[in-house]
C-alpha cells in the first residue's frame, strides 16, 4: 500500500510540475507585440530590415540603445550582382540575394526567432530579403 501511495503522488507532482514547465517554455519561446528590439548593426542590412518592420507593420518597437531592449536582432546578409553571362544569356540583370536573422531574448539568451531567405533574382536587392525577413517576424509575433 505504501508503494502505491508513492507512485500515485509522483504522478501528482508530475501533473502539477510538467504542465508548468511547457508553459514556462513555450513562454520563453515567443515574442510579444509591442515588446521592444534592438536591431545590431549587420553591414548596412539593419538599415533595410528597419525600414522593412516599418511597411510590414511589425508590431515591435525598435529601440536604438541595446540595454533598453527586450530583444536583440542580429543576422547578416549577401548579394551578389548577375554576372555578365547571366546577362547575356538569361536576360536576367537582378541580384541573388541571402539573409539570416536570429531573434534573442537578452535575459534568457534564448533565440527565439530565426529566419533564413535565398532569393536568386531578386529585383530590389537587400530590401525584398528584408521584406521577407519582416513578413516571417510578423507571423512569429502574431501567433498565439
């Protein structure tokens, strides 16, 4: 009887203590609208991410001061201007662009968020992987 007495309060404690934990998980996973982010400086990437929040209406508020950010966005990204012969036989003159970003929580040093993107002829350069990167942002802050 004692035996059974102990397993049936261990599942107890672990009714109680596991959905806990997911909560707390799940919690630290996620990103509040309206919670405030600091976007590091990433070769001028930052400047386009910026304005890409801006017309996708993230609803996050930029701060330009790490310490007084929630979050931190770091990332970088890559172009690669159309060489002569994707030129001349494609007909094809835009860029290949790449760009990663990673969304941290700066008092958990979780990450959040990350996104990746590959546009191979991307007709306006860094600001369509931004744009891309902010979509995805949105959607992540949005879920419930």
């Amino acid at each position: 009887m004692p035996l059974r007495i102990a397993r049936l309060c261990g599942a107890v404690v672990l009714m109680l203590v596991v959905p806990q934990t997911l909560a707390w998980s799940q919690e630290a996973k996620t990103i509040p609208p309206g919670a405030r982010v600091f976007i590091a400086p990433m070769d001028g990437f930052e400047t386009y991410l910026k304005a890409a929040m801006t017309k996708k209406q993230v609803p996050l508020q930029i701060v330009e001061e790490r310490d007084k950010a929630d979050f931190e966005i770091t990332g970088h990204s890559n172009s690669q201007k159309a060489s002569t012969a994707k030129k001349v036989i494609m007909w094809d003159w835009h860029s290949t662009e790449e760009a990663t970003i990673n969304v941290t929580n700066l008092k958990t040093g979780v990450v959040v968020f990350a996104y990746e993107v590959h546009k191979q002829s991307s007709a306006h350069g860094k600001q369509s992987s931004a744009e891309a990167c902010a979509k995805h942002l949105k959607e992540q802050v949005e879920r419930k």
